[in-house]
C-alpha cells in the first residue's frame, strides 16, 4: 500500500496516522508514514497521532510521555483512543477540525464547483 500512500493523501486537509499502543513496531512504522507524509504531502495539511488500544493500558509498549513528544516535535495533534470503546475518537475529530483553515469565499465559489441536479426521466420509445 505503500506506493499507493500518495494518491490518498494529495490535497487532503488533515491525516490521521495511528499507531497500536500494545505494540512499539506500530509506533515506529509510524514514525516512518509521518516522514512520507511530510516529504510528499500537503503543505499545510493538518497531522494527528492516535495512539490507539489504551483500553489495553496494562500491556502498554509506547510509553505516552514518548508520543506526545513525538507529535510535539513535528506540531502534531496527540490523543490516545479506544476504537473498541470509543474513547476519544470524537475528541479527535473534533481537535482536527478546529485546525482545519475555513475555505474561502474564493475557494467556495469557484469554477471547480458543480451543482447536482436531477434528470428528467427519458421518454420511452417502443419499437414498431
């Protein structure tokens, strides 16, 4: 998937990169998709770290103080979650989105915009 990276992220607002706490291998590949991330991506795109599984606390690898220092360094949103639980997860989202710059009216009006409508249905033709 790796290869692919590229496609999904070009001219995306933010980047949620998560990382299983139970495991220090995930926190270290991670380390490696923020460098891709930020080598190839967006300018200014908005990076959160989710440390994810802390329902699973007592089998911890990553040590928390580590990786908020690590999303510090590189200005980064930090949270730990539980998909499981749903701990955090809207809290994420909602760190995310208050980084996220409002478009412009500029942006909003342009040309690349469409509008959808309906069809009319087709007339029905019969043969013969």
């Amino acid at each position: 998937f790796h290869s692919l990276a590229p496609m999904y992220y070009r001219g995306s607002a933010a980047a949620v990169i998560v990382y299983d706490i139970t495991k220090l291998e995930s926190f270290q590949t991670l380390k490696k998709w923020v460098k891709e991330l930020k080598e190839h991506g967006p300018e200014d795109i908005v990076v959160a770290i989710a440390g994810n599984k802390n329902d699973l606390g007592d089998i911890r690898e990553v040590p928390t103080k580590e990786a908020k220092e690590f999303a510090e360094s590189i200005a980064a949103i930090f949270i730990e979650t539980s998909a499981r639980n749903a701990v955090n997860v809207e809290e994420l989202f909602q760190k995310i989105s208050k980084q996220i710059p409002p478009l412009q009216n500029a942006e909003v009006e342009s040309n690349d915009s469409f509008k959808l409508t309906r069809q009319p249905n087709p007339t029905t033709r019969r043969c013969c």
